[in-house]
C-alpha cells in the first residue's frame, strides 16, 4: 500500500475500511476496503479528515474486482441484457425488454470451472420481464490476476455472449376449437378463451379462430386452410386423448405435418402434441390446458414465439423439472417447473 494525497487518489483502490463518526446520527464504515475512490467522494473523505489515504497498489497484471466483474459481464452478455455499475465488486444482469431468456449452461459451468469467478443466473428458456433480474457475476478475491480474465475469453473465443433475451414475433395464429359438444351448442367454449388470455401475455391476440365438431376431416381441412391463409402457428384444442372422438392428433397427423411428438414427459401436459407443417409450429393442447395454471404449452409458447424451432429432444429434456408442484400460490416462472 501507498500513501496519496486525497486529492490525487481519484481512480485508486482505498486499502482498508475507512469509519466516519457523525455523532447521534452516523457510526459506520463510510468506504470499504476495495472501494475505487470517485470524484464526489473526495469531499466526504475530506470531511472524515482524511486528507491523505492509503491506497492498494495493484501490480501490472492485476485487475480490481469491480473492473473485473465488468469486463466478465461484457464478455457473457449477449443481445436483450443489461448490467449494472459494479457495488462492491459485483455487478447484475437485468432484461433489456421483455423476451424469451437463453441461458448456455454449458458456457456458464466452464466459466465457473476456471476458479475465482461466480456467475450465478436464474433457469434459461422462460419468459423474462423488462428490467428483471437475470443474474449477477463478481470475481472472489479483491483483485485478480489478468490471466485468469484471458481464460475466460479463451473459454468463449468461438462463442458469442451467451445470456441473452430474444425478443417475441407477432405470430399469426389461428385456433381451432374441437368439441362436438361445443359445436353443437350444449356446452360454451371455455377453451378459447384461455388461450386467447395466454397469448395476449406475449401481446398477441388470435388471428382466426374457428369451432369444430370432433371430425377428422374437417378438422383436418381447417387446419390446412389456415395454412393456406399465412397462419404461423396453429392451436388445436380438445379430443387429444384416447376416447373414440378423440380425433385431433390424426387430424393433425393427416394434413402431413411432422409430428416432432405426441405427448410430453410433463404434468400437466403430458397429451400435448407438437408438429411441424412445412415452417408452421402445430400444437395439439389436451384438455387440461384449459383448467391447469401452468402445462407443457406455458413451457413451449415462449419458445415458439421467440421463433425457435422445436426439436424432439427440446420435449424429451422437459420430463427433467416437468412435474409441477401444483402450490397453493402459483409463482411460475419463478419456480422449478420445467426447468431442466
Ligand atoms: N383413459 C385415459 N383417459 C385420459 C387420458 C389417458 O391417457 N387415458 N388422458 C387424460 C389427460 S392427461 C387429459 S389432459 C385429458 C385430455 O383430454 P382431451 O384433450 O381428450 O379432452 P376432451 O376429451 O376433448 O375433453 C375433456 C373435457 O373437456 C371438455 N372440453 C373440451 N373442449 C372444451 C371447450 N372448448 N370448452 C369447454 N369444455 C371443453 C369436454 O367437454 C370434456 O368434459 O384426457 C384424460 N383422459
Ligand atoms: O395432458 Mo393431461 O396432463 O396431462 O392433464
């Protein structure tokens, strides 16, 4: 440590806890050790008495931990993420808007692997908010060695940043209500609406809606001719399961779509049909998603509105986290259901 004029100590790292007693309102530390002495604080460490303070002398190739939490969040934060200045050597990682959050976990063990860092975030794959907390990153020691921060790029050379939040299409979508009963008037819809309220979370309404008997073929005829008329996602409802007018799935399964697969390790969810017909995401939603707070389709939708495409494997992972625990105060996302 050295000793500096207060004046000339703009920049420098203060060596040891500084105690400011302002008596019958104030006794505390006034600056920590560690802290980078900015220029409004020259006043305030005048009036403690400090006019000359001992100041940590960093070698050549060391870096202060609050230059270091930086320069690990420039490196990890990709598109749609923000940071925050750094407070006491630690910085958070916040939603620049509203999206879809992608998080590659590998990346994130590899970079805690190398030692004196910590990156801690929340689960990737859910819907984020503006300005929400992601996560945050701070190195462990007070100043750390520049090497260990070239490890860290040596880690991503060949990545882009990879926590980042992408936002949500305008998706055209068309619902196709199934249910003889409905169809034939002897009970109200309650199924459209629903999904009418989910997607206008992502600020989105139904483009097409139609109610149909539980008919192969005309089930079938509809769905094609939303495809026909630029639908790029389509909802089925209804008769997904196994009585003798459950029809969806073949239906589905009829118009030559590429059924990515029918069902999913998830409760509730777990009679949810995903497919593709050409570029255009198809879902098969069972009953349950009309009465359920949260199934498989909560987990997908943010997904197939991020434009992702959806893969076999995608619905496989999902059994790992896929149970919800059904509380009694629902506070999904933030929860452990479907995060694998
Ligand atoms: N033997 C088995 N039974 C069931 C299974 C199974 O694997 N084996 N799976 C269960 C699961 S899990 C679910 S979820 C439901 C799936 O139900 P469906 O998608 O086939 O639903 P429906 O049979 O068409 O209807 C069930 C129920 O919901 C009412 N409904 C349907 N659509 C509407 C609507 N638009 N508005 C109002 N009400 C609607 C319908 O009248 C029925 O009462 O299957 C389990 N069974
Ligand atoms: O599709 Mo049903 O879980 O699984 O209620």
């Amino acid at each position: 440590m050295k000793t500096v004029k207060t004046e000339e100590a703009i920049g420098m790292v203060i060596g040891h806890d500084i105690t400011e007693i302002v008596p019958g309102e104030f006794k505390g530390v006034a600056f920590k050790k560690g802290h980078v002495i900015r220029e409004e604080d020259v006043e305030r460490l005048l009036r403690i008495g400090k006019e000359n303070i001992y100041v940590m002398e960093l070698k050549e190739n060391e870096i202060h931990e609050d230059q270091a939490a930086i320069a690990l969040g420039s490196l990890v934060c990709g598109d749609g993420v923000y940071y925050s200045e750094p407070s006491e050597g630690k910085i958070n990682i916040m939603a620049e808007d509203k999206g879809l959050l992608k998080i590659d976990k590998e990346l994130l063990y590899d970079i805690n692997d190398l030692g004196e860092l910590c990156l801690a975030t929340i689960h990737g794959d859910r819907i984020i908010e503006k300005d929400e907390l992601i996560g945050g990153c701070r190195v462990i020691p007070l100043t750390i060695s520049k090497d260990k921060l070239d490890k860290a790029k040596g880690v991503l050379k060949h990545q882009k940043p990879f926590i980042e939040v992408k936002p949500f299409k305008a998706l055209k979508i068309g619902l196709i209500v199934t249910a003889s009963e409905v169809y034939k008037g002897r009970i109200k819809d309650k199924f459209g609406p629903v999904i009418a309220k989910k997607v206008k979370a992502f600020g989105l309404q139904i483009t097409m809606k139609t109610i149909t008997p539980d008919e192969l073929e005309i089930i079938k005829k509809t769905i094609l001719q939303y495809k026909e008329e630029g639908a790029e996602l389509i909802i089925v409802t209804g008769g997904m399961s196994v009585d003798p007018d459950d029809k969806t799935p073949g239906a589905i399964k009829a118009t030559g779509a590429q059924i990515i697969s029918y069902g999913t390790p998830v409760l509730p969810g777990a009679m949810l049909l995903m497919a593709y017909l050409g570029d255009v995401p198809i879902l098969g939603l069972p009953g349950c998603v009309m009465f359920a707070h949260n199934t498989a389709f909560d987990l997908l939708l943010p997904r197939i509105f991020a434009g992702e495409k959806i893969v076999r494997r995608d619905i496989i992972k999902m059994g790992y986290g896929g149970q919800c625990l059904k509380c009694n105060v629902c506070n999904f996302p933030n929860c452990p259901f479907g995060k694998c």
